[in-house]
C-alpha cells in the first residue's frame, strides 16, 4: 500500500466498507467511546458510503443472541439483511469475503465493535492478502480506552491506516467540483457532522441570506 502520495488516498471507485457488529450487546460493554457518538458516526459512515455507491457490508455476530444490528445503520440499507457469523473474525467467514473479492476492490475500509476483537482480527488477516486496510477508529470502539489504543496502535504496526469517518467523506469527495455527490455530502455532515455541520448550516443561511440582497 503506497503511504504518500495521491494513490494512498481513498478513492470510492476501490473501496468497499464492511461494517461489523454494531449491535446491543457490543454497545452495552463499550467504554472507549460515548455510544452515543459511535453511533452517529457510524450511521454518518455509512450513508457516506451510500452517496459514493461504495458497496457496503453489514455484519453481524450471533445475532439471535447479540441483537440485531441497530436501527439507524440498517435503515441506510433497508433491503440488506445483514450477513450474521459465528466466527469473530469476519475475514475468517466466506459469505463476507467472497463479497469482497467478488468486487475487485482492494481499499478496505472497515469499522466494529469491538477494536481490540473484531476490528483487529480481519484487519490484520486481510492485510495479509494484499488488501489497503483502512480503520474508521471513530466509528469502532473498545471495552477500554486501552483496548482501542493498543489495537489501533497494533494494527498501524501491521500496516493499516487509522482514519476518522469525516476524513473518509473528505477523500471521497475530494473535489467540491464533483458536483453529482456534493449535495449528498453536505446532507450527511449536516445531520452527522457535529460542529462541523453547525457551521455547514451557519454558511448556508449566509449565503442564502447573500442571494436574497442580491449580491
């Protein structure tokens, strides 16, 4: 994977995002994050996806058990039924990967619960396999602040690329020219960008405001 340089970019046309188990039962031992954040990010991660066309898998572990996966992430992809395992380790199941390969992407972009487990495992396994490894850390989380850090730190070790859910959008759109994901852009950060989609909004009613004096 090329570490400088426009191709070590994301590009939507590569990538593919796995999204895995962000279910009750992983929300209910989460301690690195405010739950509350990863969900938003995750749900903003995947709608991103969603305005790109990036193929996007949602998994889930033992889900009869688990929970199923929550209510926002699925209503992204109403028609999707996500892919549920017993194995941990998604790169160790066929009815995930054959999906991955089948796509010829090799800008692997994943995100789980928990970090330390669930994220790590495959992130580690698909490096291996030649696959650019990039991990949404603010859209996964850990048991422990601890458990997130050491495995985000043992994953950069093995070669992937820790990344943050604006970030990803960032390097998709990377043009604001491209103006056929733009708007969807702009509705993703203002329903999920934070303080980012308060000043996205602030701008708006500026400019609005700018039209109206015509100016």
């Amino acid at each position: 994977m090329p570490k400088t340089g426009l191709d070590a970019l994301l590009r939507p046309e590569d990538s593919i995002l796995v999204l895995i188990d962000h279910q009750p039962y992983q929300f209910t031992n989460l301690n690195s994050h405010d739950p509350t954040m990863i969900v938003n990010n995750v749900i903003g991660l995947a709608k991103t996806a969603k305005v790109f066309n990036v193929p996007t898998i949602l998994t889930t572990v033992i889900e009869e058990r688990g929970g199923y996966i929550i209510k926002g992430l699925q209503d992204v992809f109403p028609d999707q039924k996500p892919i549920d395992r017993t194995f941990i380790n998604t790169w160790e199941d066929p009815k995930v990967v054959d999906i991955v390969k089948k796509s010829g992407r090799k800008q692997l972009v994943l995100a789980a619960l928990y970090t330390e487990i669930c994220l790590a495992m495959p992130a580690i396994q698909a490096l291996a396999e030649g696959y650019d490894v990039f991990i949404v850390t603010d859209a996964s989380g850990g048991v422990t602040a601890e458990a997130h850090d050491m495995a985000v730190r043992r994953m950069v070790a093995a070669g992937a690329v820790p990344i943050t859910w604006l970030a990803v959008l960032g390097e998709w759109q990377r043009d604001w020219a491209r103006e056929e994901t733009a708007a969807g852009v702009a509705g993703v950060v203002l329903e999920h960008g934070g303080a980012s989609g308060v000043a996205l909004a602030w701008e708006l009613q500026l400019l609005a405001g700018r039209a109206g004096a015509g100016l």
